[in-house]
C-alpha cells in the first residue's frame, strides 16, 4: 500500500518496541488502557515528541517537535502505538490533498481519483486499514469531506472540544481535531478520550465529558427491566419483559427532530444522483418515524466567500512566524539582507496555495478592505451562528449532503481555485458556527463511488450525533468498502 501515499513518516521499530512493552506490562499484571494495542495515525500537521511533523511544507524541513500535542498525551497514557505521521495539503490548505511536498496522496479504490483534503492521508489509512483510527484536523471539512471520498467515517467535533494544543495552527478560530475511523463505537471511544478541558488551550471547553462509548446505545434501547421490580403509584405491574424498556422523551434517535436544508439539496453544483438518492433517502427516514422537515437557509451562497476571507486573513497572520530564522527551512542566499532574507526565504518554502491565501489574507486585512472584506465576513458569521441558534431552538439534528460530488479525477480543479473552494461548500457552514458534524458513508454512486450524508448537531450535542449516527448506519449503509 505504499503506493498510495498516505504516509510521509513510519516509526516501524519504534511501534514494535512499543508494542513489546506493553505485552510484558499486560503479563506483568499490569492494568492495560483502553486503547491498549490500539494502531493510530496522526496528520502531518500534530506534534508527537521527538519526530518529524512539517504539516507537509518545505518551510518546516527538517523539523522535529519537541513536545507532545494533548491528544497525543492522551493517547499514549491509554496504550495506543502511534505507527505514523500522514500526508496531507500543506499547512492544511486543500480540498484534493494535491499540495504537499510529498507528492499526491491516491484514493484507495481509484488511485486516478483524489482522498479528498486536506486530511487525505488521515482517510486513505483508514480506508486502506493501514491503521485502526486516524487523526485529523478540520477547518472546514478537511475531516468530513475526504471521509466521505474513501467511504469511511469521519467526525469534527464542537470547536473547543479538543484541546488544539500541539496541532500546528491554519486558522485558529476554525481549526479543531478530527476523527477518522470504519465505525461509530471506535469514534466515540476515542473522542471520549482526547475530550476535555486542557489549560495549555485557552479555548478549550471546560464542559463534562460524557461517557460517550459506554451511552451510544441510547437508554430506550439498552434499558430492559425486570417487570417484577416496576412499580408505578405503589402498585406492582406485572408485565411482559420485551414491553419493559423505559423509553426518555427525544433520547432516541427516531424521535430527534430533523431539518434539512431545502437550499442544499436544490444547489446547482450538486451531483443530480446525489440529490435523487438523498431525497430518497429523506423520504424513508418520515417513512419510518422520524421527524423530517425541509426549512429554507438562504445563507447558503455566503457561507463559502465568508468562510475564505475570515481563513486566509487568520492564515495570513499564523503563518508570519514562519520565517527561517527559529527553525525550519532557510534560504541558502547568504548575501541578503534582512528582508530579502525573509522573503527568499518564504518564497522557496511555501507552496503556490499557501502563497495564493497569505496573500488573500493580507488583502482582505489591509488598510482600505478591512471594511470591506473582512468586517463583512464576520458580520456573516455572526448571523449564520444567530440563525442556526435558532434551528436548533425547534430540531436536533440538520442534514444535509457532505460534498456536492463523489471524488474528482487528480488535476480535474487544480487550475480553478474557485471550483475547489466550491467542493467544500456543505463542510465550513459547521466550522464557521462551532457545531459538531459527521460524515457517514451510507450509498454507492452508479460510478463506484461513495458517498453519504452529513449529520450536524448544536454544540457539545455529540452524544446525540453519535447515537443518531450509529442508528442511520445500521439501517442504511449499503455500501462496504472492498477488500483492497
């Protein structure tokens, strides 16, 4: 499988001594973690101590982290083995995973056909099993958009949610962690562990975590009770054990309240056996019981430009620390000055992608466009964080497609930026209002392609989004990833 690219670096022995280790721990008596043995991946954009990580760019040639990032932390204390670091666009900055200095990361089940970005390394390890599970990061679905291009799995959570401390920043009120994995129950033991409050991340969530993997099958399913220990108004009811099960108001999934985004399925860009199947699919879901509703979102249009201005403007200022003299690349021209230096220096380690959004953003931030760009762009986000408040005053679950076409041929939008940014039309409404969403690998194109849905919920409604997800996937997926 190394043809496919997925991974720039292997810690092979270094994984069998861990290995070892923890076979002799377990003989010894020793209480194994819940991740004991568990093989997990890590983005080329998080910081796992003493080995290279260069968010795939020339800029950082060479370097090595010398501290942990806290999921990193998180996962090792639980016995995980971190096999290696994957590839991914540069800095995170793609749709297709075609910007990295390591070369074209090839989808498994067509290697002519992109993963998807900008985490295409983190879903072609899942996809090819190079891994169990697989980290990435998502600013605006480079998690949930490559998922559904490998037909896997993939989560973003709550912005806040996941400490961010150790994950090399793109656009830090965008950025947060994702999850890459074949099932529901391996998502949400994992995001039970790496969740929760880290004072090293001034905007991580001091909220509880719940006990995500042990409640994923809700109450109303697993609470079966003897009908001799019921009692209702001190009367004893006897009663058939299968009628027994205590049901709680809206704690199961079917009895969640959905909205669709009517704009979202009526788009333009949108594959026409994409929107058929989903329309089918919205019409079983009623069919069944569930509570579905189509409501007007007439942000839609604005979300992508909103979302590219606010990114590449927070980029602009990210990636300025970046210059060659701390560490990383540095130009070999030894008779510059200082700001020939910088910009050599620059110039020769970044790529054409993180050039075109540096520039953007410092565009969009410059004196005479601040107004505007950018002040516009952040009153659009203001009103889309307002208007989603409000859908999730009355629903509990919006859906809507994760990306408008199954996976793209390499180089078919590489010469058109804009067709690009398009492909993650349905992933950065999420990322621009802080909500959890999740991409779930349901249907097969008459292409041979998957694809799915996107689920969303309201912030920190994970459990609901996993127990809704974990539902759609035992009554839906028909499509199986083949043996590779």
């Amino acid at each position: 499988m190394s043809n496919l690219n997925a991974f720039v670096h292997l810690y092979e022995k270094e994984s069998l001594l861990t290995a070892d280790k923890l076979d002799a721990e377990r003989s010894a008596g020793k209480m194994s973690g819940r991740l004991h043995g568990v093989i997990i991946a890590l983005k080329d954009v998080i910081c796992f101590k003493d080995h290279p990580v260069t968010a795939g760019s020339y800029i950082l040639e060479g370097f090595h982290s010398l501290y942990n990032a806290t999921i990193v932390e998180h996962l090792i204390r639980e016995g995980a083995i971190i096999i290696g670091h994957l590839n991914c666009d540069e800095f995170a900055m793609g749709s297709s995973n075609e910007n990295s200095i390591y070369g074209r990361v090839k989808n498994a089940l067509d290697p002519e056909k992109v993963p998807g970005g900008s985490s295409g390394g983190s879903a072609v390890a899942v996809q090819a099993s190079l891994c169990m599970v697989s980290l990435g990061s998502d600013t605006g679905g480079s998690v949930r958009q490559p998922a559904d291009f490998c037909g896997v799995i993939g989560l973003k959570p709550t912005y806040g949610r996941i400490s961010r401390y150790g994950l090399i920043a793109y656009a830090s009120s965008f950025d947060q962690i994702g999850l890459f994995s074949r099932n529901v129950e391996d998502i949400a033991l994992i995001l039970e562990i790496i969740a929760g409050f880290d004072p090293k991340d001034a905007t991580s969530s001091r909220r509880p975590v719940p006990s995500y993997a042990e409640r994923l099958t809700p109450n109303a399913e697993r609470l079966t009770l003897n009908a001799e220990r019921l009692t209702l108004n001190a009367q004893v009811l006897t009663q058939n054990i299968e009628r027994s099960t205590v049901p709680h108001v809206r704690d199961h999934p079917s009895s969640f309240k959905i909205a669709v985004l009517k704009e979202a399925l009526d788009h333009p860009s949108l594959d026409p056996e994409i929107r058929l199947k989903l329309r089918e699919f919205i019409g079983d879901l009623r069919l069944k019981g569930y509570q579905v509703t189509e409501i007007s979102f007439d942000l839609l249009d604005y979300i992508v430009p909103a979302y590219y201005i606010l990114t590449t403007a927070e980029a602009s200022s990210n990636l300025s620390r970046f210059d060659g003299v701390r560490y990383g690349h540095r130009t070999k021209i030894h008779d510059s000055g200082f700001p020939e230096f910088y910009q050599e220096t620059r110039s020769e380690g970044f790529g054409k992608e993180v050039k075109r959004r540096i520039l953007l953003g410092t565009f969009v931030l410059s004196s005479g466009y601040y107004e505007a760009y950018f002040s516009k762009a952040q009153k659009v986000r203001r009103i889309l964080t307002e208007r989603t408040k409000l859908i999730f005053n009355e629903f509990d679950i919006i859906l809507s497609p994760t990306a408008p076409t199954t996976a793209f041929k390499s180089g078919e939008k590489t010469s058109d930026p804009v067709a690009m940014y398009l492909a993650d039309l349905y992933t950065v409404y999420a990322n621009l209002v802080g909500i959890p969403g999740i991409s779930l690998p349901l249907f097969t194109h008459t292409n041979g392609m998957p694809f799915g849905i996107q689920a969303m919920t309201n912030q920190f409604r994970e459990l609901s989004l996993l127990q809704f997800s974990k539902e759609l996937i035992q009554q839906y997926k028909s499509y199986e990833i083949p043996t590779l």
